[in-house]
C-alpha cells in the first residue's frame, strides 16, 4: 500500500521499529518481527540519504575533533542555527512508500511501550 509520510515520520518510526527489534525482553513473535524488518527496509533509502545529508551538514558547519571527527558544537549558535535552517524543510518533505500496515491485533497487547505504539499510529491499520 503506497502512503505519504514526512521524512521526520520515517525516522522517527524507524528508530521505533528498531528499538522494538532489539529490545531483547519482548518476546514479539517472528511474523511480526518479519513484518517490522519488512517496514524497515522499506525505510532504509530515505534514512540513508537523510544521514547521508546530514553528515555532510555537519562537516560543513562542524568542526574536526581530536579524533578527527566532526560535530557542530552547541556554544556555535550560528551554526546550529544554520545547520537547522537547511536540514528542517528536508524533515519537513513529503515522500512515498510502499508498506503494508500493520494489523492493529498483530501488534497490540505485544507488551510494546504505549509511547511507541502511539508514534507507530501511521502505519497501524485500525
């Protein structure tokens, strides 16, 4: 089923949707967990290319650290501003995927956090 989410919905229920899979104290069976993965690679493209960018935004307004990483320190307001300023309308983008809902009864009483299950909502046929 194609559907319309922001790239900040994506992020958001892909972090979820991991957490959920890693979380080794809940017993999710494996037709839910292949249904998660599903969502999850389905996903991936746009994660991707959104750390991809952002990545690059960081070097841009970052600077190198002794292990010659790059971040943008939080004392440089200017550059966090900046740095929001661009990644902002890319969160804000609409974009296409084509997932399957998950069925509200193969998810729910799963012992899943209900704050999880409540940011899940966009994918969750009710």
């Amino acid at each position: 089923m194609s559907m319309e989410l922001r790239l900040q919905e994506i992020i958001n229920i892909n972090n979820i949707l991991k957490s959920i899979i890693d979380d080794s104290n809940l017993k999710i069976d494996v037709c839910l967990k292949f249904e998660l993965l599903s969502i999850m690679k389905e996903f991936q493209s746009f994660v991707l290319n959104y750390n991809t960018i952002c990545n690059e935004k960081i070097i841009e307004y970052g600077e190198k650290t002794k292990n010659d990483n790059f971040q943008i320190s939080i004392k440089n307001r200017e550059a966090m501003e900046r740095f929001s300023n661009d990644i902002k309308p890319l969160l804000d983008s609409i974009v296409s995927v084509n997932i399957n809902k998950i069925k509200a009864n193969n998810i729910f009483d799963k012992g899943i956090k209900a704050e999880y299950l409540i940011c899940l909502y966009p994918i969750i046929e009710v």
